[in-house]
C-alpha cells in the first residue's frame, strides 16, 4: 500500500507447488504457461480484494483450448492461512509450442467469478481481445469498474511470478493529484523486466521500483496447490444423478468412476456403494419430510 497515494500493490511468485499441478497433467507447453499465469492472477485478485471465499478465472473458447480455469480459495485474511489454488485445462491435440493466446483460443470470453463465504455472487465477462492474458485482466478492469489496473505475468523457465498495482476505487479528495500519483507508479512499475519479475523476490521488485516512494508492507502468506475434492461431494454427485441413471450405468459396469480434472484423483463407487449412497439419501429425504 502507498502511504499517501491510493494506489495497493501486489506481488506473487510460485514455485514447486505449481509445478506438482502441471507435472500431473500432460500440458503443451503454452496451455501449461496460460494455466501458470491464470493460478496467479486469480490469487492477485482474491488478495487484493481481501476475500474471504472462492474466486475463479475462466477461459472460454472455440480454438483448440477449449476451457481454461484457475481458482483461489482464501479461508481468511489472517497471513497463517495460505492461498489454495486449484487449476486444469481442456483442450484438443495439436497446440504448438509456440501457441499465442490468439493462436489457442477463438472468440474467447474471459470470466471472473467471486463467491464470498458471507455476501453475493458475482461475476464478470468480458471478450478475449487482447495479446496477453495481463491485458485482458487491464481491459476487464477497466470495462467492468473503471478502475485503473497494471498487470505484468511471467511464466518462463526462469520462474512464475505476478504484480499487479490498482487505484483505490473510493471517492478522491484530489482527483487530479491522484491522476498524477497513478501515472507516476504505473511509469515507474512498466519499466520492470520479464527477467526481473521472474527472478527477484517481492522486497527487491519493490525496492528496484518504488525506492523513493512510501509503502506500507504487510505480512506475506503462503499459496498451496490443494484440490478440495473429496468422497463425500462425488457421492453427492452419484445422488444427483438420481436412481434410474445410476441403474443404467450400473447394467454396463461394475462400478462408477469419478475423475477428479483438477487433480487427477479417482474415486471408485461399486454398485453396493452406489445403493447405499442411493438408501441412505431416501432414508434422509423420507425423514425430513415426516417432521412436517
Ligand atoms: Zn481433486
């Protein structure tokens, strides 16, 4: 934060934990890239907000990259409770190595979806148009609140790291000093290299940048790659499927099989799960039901 600029900042790097979510899928390499790049805008935008709930960031497209998705969980804003991400892309073969967003992705609508713990839903769309997965973050800020916004990704083999710098949205005692702060910092943060983001650590970025400007620094936390499947919401999703899908199912196969695509996980339902998942939902619907 800018102690007398209402301008906040910040800054990400991952490491080894994104490399174990890419390492279990087989991505081509720009797919694998775009997914590193949406995991760390997604948790850019839920720490900027402050969230306390999910925030995702989806690709949709008609290319051959068919949906891309990056999620960040936050439990609280406490520092001692990390950042989960979870991420996966669907896509067709035939993706080249050196694929541009354009290139992967045919009237593409990015969408920006938070669901705070306590509050509304909300989400955003707007067109993939732009070069950059960055630029379409800036032009998604500016079309959907009109809030000044500079993104700057990398995802390279020197490193994955994100920072992002936005304008306080509340009203301006001073609109045109605040004009000048902003184009002050955004000039001075657009002359950090590719090469710099991906290898310097969050002190040094901000002391290259911002050595002669007062910030306020808060308490770092951590981002894991953690998936939040479980037994119990696949069985949800077999009770979903109500009973005559689940026989149909059942006459063709021993069991049902669930993979999980965020994190390759697979649960195995035989059929004396299944009924038993299929009883004990009637037993609980027939008992809510006699309360009446
Ligand atoms: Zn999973």
């Amino acid at each position: 934060m800018f102690t007398d600029m209402d301008i906040r900042g910040v800054h990400l790097r991952l490491d080894q934990g994104v490399k174990t979510l890419l390492e279990q899928h087989n991505y081509p390499a720009p797919v694998a890239n775009l997914l590193t790049q949406m995991l760390i805008v997604a948790c850019l935008l839920s720490a900027n907000l402050k969230l306390q709930g999910r925030l995702s960031v989806q690709i949709r497209g008609g290319g051959p990259l068919k949906w891309v998705m990056a999620e960040c969980r936050q439990l609280s804003n406490d520092p001692e409770h990390p950042f989960r991400v979870k991420g996966m892309a669907q896509f067709d073969d035939g993706i080249a190595a050196q694929a541009s967003l354009a290139d992967m992705i045919a009237d593409g609508r990015l969408i920006i979806t938070i669901e705070p713990d306590k509050g509304q839903r909300y989400q955003g769309i707007v067109t993939v148009d732009q070069a950059t997965l960055a630029e379409c973050i800036e032009s998604y800020f500016y079309q959907s609140e009109q809030l000044p916004t500079h993104i700057q990704l990398v995802s390279t083999s020197e490193g994955a790291a994100g920072f992002m710098l936005q304008r306080l949205p509340q009203a301006l005692a001073n609109e045109h000093q605040a004009d000048l702060d902003w184009e002050l910092v955004h000039a001075l943060a657009t002359t950090l290299t590719e090469h710099e983001l991906a290898q310097l650590p969050a002190n040094q970025v901000l002391h290259r940048l911002f050595h002669e400007q007062q910030v306020k620094v808060f308490t770092p936390k951590l981002v894991e790659q953690q998936c939040d499947c479980s037994r119990q919401r696949c069985g949800a999703a077999i009770i979903g499927l109500g009973k005559v899908a689940v026989d149909d199912l059942l006459a063709e196969q021993d069991a049902i099989v669930i993979d999980c695509h965020f994190c390759n996980q697979h649960y195995t339902f035989d059929k004396v799960d299944c009924y038993v998942l299929l009883e004990q939902d009637t037993m609980a619907s027939e008992a809510s039901s006699s309360v009446h």
